[in-house]
C-alpha cells in the first residue's frame, strides 16, 4: 500500500512538472516556477485529509485487539496461532506507523514550521517521543530473544509482551489525547450558510 501512494505522489509530480514545463516561455524554468512547483508538490505531500483521523483512530482498534489476542494465546500457549498473530500484529503496526510518518507528522512539522519555535518544538518533541516508543517495539518484534515463541520461553515472552504493550498503549493514548486534537485543529472549517 505505501509503495502506491509512493508511486502516487511520484505520477503527480511528473504531471506537475509537465504542466510547469508547458506554462513556461523559455525552455530553462524560471525561479518562480520551480518554486511554484516545489510548492505544488509540498501541498501534494502535506495536504490535510478529513478522514485521516478516523482511519488512524481504527488502526489503534485493530492494533490491539490483535495485541490482546497474541496475549491470550500466549496465555493459553497456543503457540503455533500466537506466531501467526505475532506476524498480523507486526504488520498492521508497522503500515499504521507508516502511514502516520507520511501523513500525519509531515503534515504537522510542515503546519509547525509556519507556527512559533514554541510549536515547532513541541511537534518535534512529541514526534521523537513516539518514535522512540516505536523504535522499543520494532526492537523487541525482531530482537527479543523469545521470539520465535518456544515452550521453553513463553513465560519470559508474556512479560515482555506485556511490557511492549504498556508502551504501545501509552503512545495510542498520547496521541489520540494530545497530537490528534493539534491535527484535527489545524484545520478550521468556517460556516458560510
């Protein structure tokens, strides 16, 4: 899915730049056109999006319900369908993290570095914080010694499951308590009726 908006974002770049090409008089581009086009492709990329929100919101639902089946077949020690989860988890959360990367924090470093240095400080603040909650459980999806889940680890694996979730859960709800309401903010509809 990243891969298309990717491939996206790069077929409205092309078609920009060959509109800019074909509005320009001289064959060399001017300076006001390349930065009309750096612009053009900055909206592109940093456009806010009304469903963006609800999306990222039912992300979260699918994230842990899928953290707490994994939990509960490691509780069971059904092994063999808690790999499976594990795989289905690491997946839905590395797309959601994606996507919150492309979508949401460019969009509000961008809003930021129109705002104070207060703000722009703020949204660097809190984004480094989130990454590094996801750096910890990237580390422990691929690095934990208890993974693949063996009937000789379960029990050390349930209590770093455990500790993991304890941070996925802390940064579901700082962002949905703090850098949710900046985004959905940042965007003032006006009441023309």
């Amino acid at each position: 899915m990243p891969s298309l908006k990717v491939f996206s974002h790069k077929k409205k770049t092309k078609e920009l730049a060959k509109e800019s090409a074909n509005n320009t008089v001289s064959s060399k581009p001017s300076i006001s056109n390349s930065n009309n086009l750096k612009n053009d492709i900055n909206s592109i990329l940093h456009t806010y999006d009304v469903s963006l929100i609800g999306a990222l919101e039912n992300d979260h639902i699918q994230i842990m319900a899928l953290y707490r089946k994994a939990l509960k077949q490691a509780r069971e020690k059904d092994i063999v369908s808690l790999q499976l989860t594990l795989v289905e988890f690491a997946t839905e959360f590395t797309n959601h993290i994606q996507i919150e990367d492309e979508r949401l924090y460019s969009y509000l470093k961008m809003m930021a570095s129109s705002k104070s240095s207060t703000e722009q400080k703020v949204v660097a603040k809190f984004s480094s914080e989130m990454k590094n909650i996801s750096i910890s459980i990237f580390s422990f999806l691929s690095q934990s010694p208890c993974i693949p889940v063996t009937e000789d680890n379960i029990e050390f694996f349930l209590e770093e499951f455990k500790q993991m979730g304890a941070l996925l859960e802390e940064r579901i709800e700082r962002e949905e308590k703090i850098l949710y309401p900046i985004y959905k903010s940042s965007r003032k509809v006006v009441d023309i009726s």
